[in-house]
C-alpha cells in the first residue's frame, strides 16, 4: 500500500487480485487537442504496482488528475470547485440551474469531469461564487426556486442594503 491518506485504503491489483498494490505519483506528459492545436500537458498521475505479479497500471483517478491538469492549461475552473461553488451555496443542481439559465445536464457534467465549460460559462460560475450576484440574478426575475430542504443558505439570503446597492450598480 502507498502512504498517500487520501487514497483508497485497500487497492485491489487489476491484473490478478491481489491487494498488495503499491502506488506512486509520476508526471505524466499527454497531448491536448485545443482548437486544432496539439499542446502536451503534464498531469501528476498515481501510478499502481503490483507486488504480486508486478502489473502496472492506472486507475480512474489518473482521468481526473488530466482532466484538471487541462482545466489548469485553459484557466478554468475544475470540477472540484465547480461543485464547491454550488455546495457552499447549499444549492442544489436544479436550483443553480434555475437562477442561472445553465442546464442541469451540463452542470453535472461539468462537476463529474465529462465536460468542461467555456470562459463565458466559468465567468458565470465565478459570479455566482459572490452571493451578491446569486441575489441579483434571482431578483432579476420572477423566479421560483424550487422549495427544497438543502438549500438553507440560498433561501435564507436577505437583501440587505448593501446587496441591492450592488444590483442598482449593475442595472446602471
Ligand atoms: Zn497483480
């Protein structure tokens, strides 16, 4: 087993079974298609090693360290915060859905890594972090967020003085 806490505490060998599975971090350099143009990327990857039969291989987590390592390469935001942004808002998917315009399936999408939104979309999701703009947006319409037991903090928002001296700033 490897000493890295955050890892899967028993990995099972791919190969043959056995759980006697070392692993390491190994920069991993890899090409990504952008608009055509070929950049190679480097992504620190856990590599797995078996002690039993000596297969080496890599597991789902290396899709992940890529993936972030392209989020990186094209300033945006990786999964892990799309989704912090949400979840430190209590809302849930629907919910910034609703005040966003953003359609739920991309949103998923975004949080689980299969797709990557573009700078429009990222400056969006990094107004909306700002609880200010998230009132903003809601008020801006009338807007039925759904009645929902998880979302305490998106519900509980007050507009405060400050908040719509900002929303006055931004209809200017
Ligand atoms: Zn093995």
């Amino acid at each position: 087993m490897g000493n890295f806490s955050n890892l899967p505490e028993v990995e099972i060998c791919e190969s043959c079974g056995e759980t006697d599975v070392s692993v390491e971090l190994v920069d991993s350099r890899f090409e990504y298609n952008h608009h055509g143009a070929l950049v190679t990327l480097v992504a620190r990857v856990p590599v797995y090693t078996c002690g039993a039969c000596e297969f080496q291989y890599m597991a789902a987590d290396a899709e992940d360290a890529r993936h972030n390592a392209v989020c990186d390469y094209l300033e945006l935001l990786p999964p892990k915060v799309v989704r912090q942004i949400r979840v430190t808002m209590g809302m849930t998917i629907r919910e910034l859905s609703a005040v966003t315009g953003i359609g739920s399936a991309s949103l998923s999408r975004w949080e689980n890594g299969s797709g990557i939104q573009n700078r429009a979309y990222d400056n969006l999701l990094r107004l909306v972090r700002d609880p200010a703009n998230l009132q903003f947006l809601s008020s801006s319409r009338s807007l039925e967020v759904p009645s929902h037991e998880q979302a305490p903090n998106f519900r509980s928002l007050k507009v405060t003085a400050s908040v719509m001296d900002r929303a006055n700033a931004f209809s200017l």
